[in-house]
C-alpha cells in the first residue's frame, strides 16, 4: 500500500516484500488548465499549457554541488549568467530524466507521470551523501498561476519505468495540500545514505521561488549540510 507522504516524515526504501527498493521512479503528473470561457457566440473550452520542472541535485559529505540533472531547455540563459549548463542524466548514469513536458495532462488524468527521474541506486558515485528532488513552475509571458490552479498534481515514487506503474511506494498530492497554495515551487524531499543504507526523508517545502536556480541555492542553504 502507498505511503502518502507528509512533511518531515522519514522513510526506509523497502518494498512489500522486505527487500532493498533500489530501483524505482521518481515521477510527477500533472494537468493542463481546462476552463469555459463565455463569448458572443457561446461557450469554449480553453486550454492553458502549465510547464511543471522535476529536477534533483547530488551533494557530498560538505554538502558540496557535484552534480545535477535539470533541463537543457534552459541552457541559454544558463550559459549568459555562467551557471552550470542542465541535463538529463547524471554522471554516473544513475538517474536519468525523461525531459521536459510543457503542457501537462489535456483532458484528465491518464495515468502516467509527465516528467520522471528513473533511478537506480547501486550505481550511485560513492561521493554522492544526499540526493535532492524538487519542483518548480515554469511561467509563460502572461501567465500567473500556482499550484493551487493546477486541476491535479502529485509527485510519488514507484516500481516500474516511465512508461509503466508497477506498484506506487510513497506519494504527495500537491493539489489538495493547502500548504502549497500560492506557492510554485517544491523542495519534495531527499535520498540520504545513513549506515550504509539508503532512506528517504520526505522535506515538503513549498516556496515562492520563480526558477530553479534559487531553488537550489535554496537547499544547498538550508538542506545539504
């Protein structure tokens, strides 16, 4: 049975069965924004693409950036302010990102998460303490939205592949949390070595940062020491 996360709450990465959970998903899914809109010639349906980010950092014992996956799409002004260029892979090959999706669900729920970050934690650089995941909303010239107006949204972590659910482990519903209104962005929480063993700890802090950059100054800050 799914856990359905809560701030602070500490987990062990176990399946059902008692073993190890090193292989999993760590997905979010999302809708567009659906609404009627009246006019001289009766009603429409518009449709208002929302561009949600998954994205995570690595850090060390110091709590030191060594390394990261967000999305390329943002190279070029990445590259015009010197920060360091996104991608969607990790250098040791242990998580990799499916890409960005710009637009979200169009008519309802169909099952499957829009951004996912497929990790396999046996391949994991030694160097790696902590893995941090998190979410931020990509705003549109003229848009001005937050999580409170996405029709549904949750972040959760699964058996499986991008394309297939096998069986959810732990799970946030983002849009029934009150916490996260008037909020666009999401430290979701981290993977942390402890005894030689991986857990997880589930943060669940809501900000109003506007890119994903301050998100992470925001937990190398806070977080990763």
């Amino acid at each position: 049975m799914a856990i359905n996360l809560t701030k602070g709450q500490k987990i062990d990465l176990k399946k059902s069965s008692g073993e190890k959970l090193t292989n999993f998903c760590v997905g979010v899914n999302w809708g567009a924004i659906e609404t009627i809109k009246k006019g001289f010639f009766g009603t429409r349906k518009k449709i208002e693409d929302v561009d949600l980010d998954l994205s995570c950092i690595m850090t060390d014992t110091n709590g030191e950036l060594i390394d990261w996956i967000y999305s390329p799409e943002y190279n070029g002004f990445l590259q015009k302010n010197n920060f360091p260029l996104g991608k969607l892979n990790s250098k040791d090959g242990a998580l990799r990102h499916s890409g960005d999706d710009r637009q979200g669900d169009v008519g309802g729920d169909d099952g499957l998460d829009n951004e996912i970050i497929s990790v396999n934690l046996d391949r994991v650089d030694s160097n790696v303490e902590k893995i941090f995941f998190f979410l931020n909303i990509y705003l549109n010239q003229g848009q001005n939205f937050d999580f409170s107006h996405i029709p549904f949204a949750k972040i959760r972590m699964y058996e499986g592949t991008p394309s297939r659910v096998n069986n959810v482990h732990s799970s946030y519903d983002i849009v029934t949390d009150n916490t996260y209104a008037g909020k666009g962005a999401l430290i979701m929480g981290k993977l942390y070595r402890r005894n030689g063993e991986w857990k997880f700890d589930a943060i669940g802090e809501p900000s109003n940062d506007t890119m994903f950059l301050q998100t992470i100054q925001r937990i190398l800050k806070n977080y990763s020491k």
